[in-house]
C-alpha cells in the first residue's frame, strides 16, 4: 500500500533520484488538476442547465486553483532539498494560502451573483456584508502571510495589534463607516438596488444600479453615472420614489392660469348651452342657477378626469383654486396616472392638458399669458388706425 510514509522512506533510500521524481511529481500534479480536475469542472458547468454552477466556476478559476496541487508537493518534499527547505516550504506556503484567499473571495462574487439573479429577488442587496467579508478574509491572509515567513504564532502578531488599533481605525475608517450604513439601510429598509432615488446634494436622480460596502452607484436619468460613499447617504437628504412605484400610480400636479379679467357669472344663454354638455349633467342637477364660469369650469375638468380610464380613481382627483396673483389665478390638477412608466406618464399629462386649455374658451374664460412682440404690434396697428 502506497503511503507518504512509504513515499517519504523510498526517497530517503534513493537521495539522487528522489529529487526528480518529486519534480515530475509536481508537473503530473499541475497536468491532473489542471486538465482533468480544472477542464472537468468547466465542462460539468456548462453541460448542466443550472446557471449557478456556470457563475461559481466562472469565479473559482479552476485553472488559477489548480496551482495548489503542485505547490502542496513542493511543501511536502522541500527537505530534499535541505539548504533550500525552509524557503520553499515558506514560498509554497505564501502562495497556496493566497490562491485560497483569492478564490474564497470570488466565490463571495459569485454567491452575490446568484443572489441578485434570482427571480424573487427584492434589491435587499448583500454586498456590503460579503466585501466586509472579503476584507476579513485579505486581514487574515496577511497575518497569515507574516507568520509564514517570520515564523511566529498569528495569536502572537494579532495581539500585537493591540497597540495599533488607533492607526487601524483611522485606515479602516470609511470601512467601518460604510459598515454601519450598510446595516442602517438595510434595517430600516431605506434604499435598495433598483430604487430611483433623488440625491440632491450629488446631483443624482435616477435608478440604483449597485450597493456595496463603501459605494451606492446611480446611473441618472441622462445615463451618466454617480457614486455615493454608502455613508454620506445617511448625511444627506434624499427622496426614494419606491412608494410611487408600489402605488401603481404617479401624481400629476399642475396647474391653469386664467385671466382673472375674464372670470364672471354665467349668463342665461351660457347656462343653457353648458347644461347640455353630458359632463356637466349632474353638476347642474344639484347646484343653483346663479354659478361663475370658473366653477363650471373647475366641475367640468374634476367630471372629465373622472371619466378617463388612466387616471386612477382610488387615489386623490382634486381641481382647486390656488392664491390668484400677479399670473392670475391658477386652477391645479392634482390626480395620479394610472401608470408609472415615463413616457406614458407624459403622454397621458400632455393629453389631459390639452383637452384643457382648448376648451377653456368655452366657458368664456381667458388662459394668462403675459404680452408678447406679436400683442403689442397688434396694439399699435389698432391705435393707429
């Protein structure tokens, strides 16, 4: 029976040989794991349906992994060569504890990959716990790689970090800081990975494309990109358009301004014409005859946004009067859009607004506008004739 003991035993009885067949040792390793174990895997990820294990081997390198089988012979059989030894024992070492450390965090890569491509997936984002994890994962690789080569306990050097705690704190401070955001996010559920969300204070509005442990990237509305520390997003104010999205409907709020030279009470011969506007039927049946063309007005526009099939009628339809000023006096929609997409949304504002301000003419009433070039000339050609 082959063991490494009988191994280690035939090579002590054959000091010229045993160096060459550890070198050949360690290329058949290198060939094994890289052509059968390595190509073997990225062959069984791609020959499954899944996709997870496509995305786990896409990260794992198994090519890149495939190096520790060669680097553990050397680490075993580094005593034939004995004025050697001790360096390529540390040298294999160093690098087979860094290949680990590498593939360990791309698999946090991958296991986050996996994550936001599931169908349920709410844009809780986990990122910022795995680069945390990551950054454990570098600390401990690096107090790893010291003791390899000083040769002292790691209990030993992380006490010694003790004393450097305060310089530690100080490089780790957007760290930490992004840390603590991170969890306050989450934990109050602030923003999460396909909000749109308005940053005032950076200039962002648009669509949250990733959120990582130290950065919340933004793409805008005009396709560029903002990058926020994670942090400062609970230094600042902003708005996060989630509820609009849920709600299924998005507010529309504007207003006309009329002419407040032209409001008046409704005539004899205007109220007869109005009544037979169907909309404006049951407005009539239960008001007197005495009524002001902006109160017809106002009915006929609160009636005609009630009959629109995208306006959404569980939600707020409200037409008011605002302060009348110097622009007149402003008559406001406030109503929701039964959709939330943009274009839409526009489509159906532009639409409602311009039933609006080509009608209001009808009620004998006059949209504000401040005088123009072509008004005065107007004036003038009057005067002058």
């Amino acid at each position: 029976m082959i063991t490494i003991a009988n191994i280690r035993l035939w090579m002590e009885t054959n000091p010229t040989l045993a160096p060459w067949v550890v070198v050949g040792a360690i290329l058949l390793s290198l060939l094994i794991a890289r052509y059968v174990v390595g190509r073997g895997l990225m062959w069984l990820a791609r020959s499954t349906k899944n996709q997870w294990d496509d995305v786990l081997v896409k990260h794992m390198q198994p090519l890149r992994l495939s190096w520790v089988a060669p680097l553990a012979v050397l680490y075993l059989f580094a005593y034939l060569w004995p004025q050697y030894a001790r360096a390529l024992q540390s040298i294999s070492l160093f690098f087979i504890l860094w290949i680990l450390v590498l593939t360990l965090n791309a698999l946090l890569t991958a296991a986050n990959v996996i994550y936001e491509s599931r169908a349920n997936y709410s844009g809780v984002a986990i990122q910022g716990y795995l680069d945390l994890g990551k950054i454990l994962m570098i600390g401990v690789g690096v107090i790893l790689s010291i003791s390899v080569f000083t040769g002292r306990s790691p209990l030993l050097l992380l006490g010694g970090l003790g004393a450097l705690t305060a310089i530690l704190l100080l490089i780790f401070q957007d760290t930490i800081l992004g840390l603590v955001a991170s969890v306050q996010i989450a934990a109050n559920d602030l923003v999460k990975e396909g909000d749109w969300i308005e940053v005032p204070a950076f200039n962002a509005d648009g669509d949250v494309m990733n959120m990582s442990l130290h950065t919340v990237k933004i793409q805008n509305f005009d396709k560029t990109f903002t990058v926020i520390p994670t942090h400062k997003l609970l230094e600042v104010s902003f708005k996060n358009w989630r509820g609009m999205s849920q709600s299924g409907g998005r507010r529309i709020k504007r207003s006309i301004s009329l002419d407040i030279q032209s409001v008046r009470f409704c005539n004899d011969k205007e109220m007869t014409r109005l009544k037979q506007m169907d909309l404006l039927k049951d407005f009539f049946a239960n008001k007197p005859s005495q009524l002001t063309n902006v109160s017809v007005f106002m009915a006929y526009v609160e009636s005609y946004l009630r009959q629109r099939p995208d306006i959404k009628k569980d939600q707020t339809i409200m037409v008011r009067q605002l302060d009348p000023g110097p622009t007149g006096l402003p008559v406001e929609i406030y109503i929701f859009a039964s959709t939330t997409a943009w274009e839409e949304y526009e489509a159906i504002q532009a639409s409602i607004f311009d039933h609006l301000l080509a009608i209001v003419p009808e009620f004998g009433l006059r949209v504000f506008q401040n005088p123009t070039g072509g008004d005065f000339s107007s004036f003038i050609s009057q005067t002058d004739a």
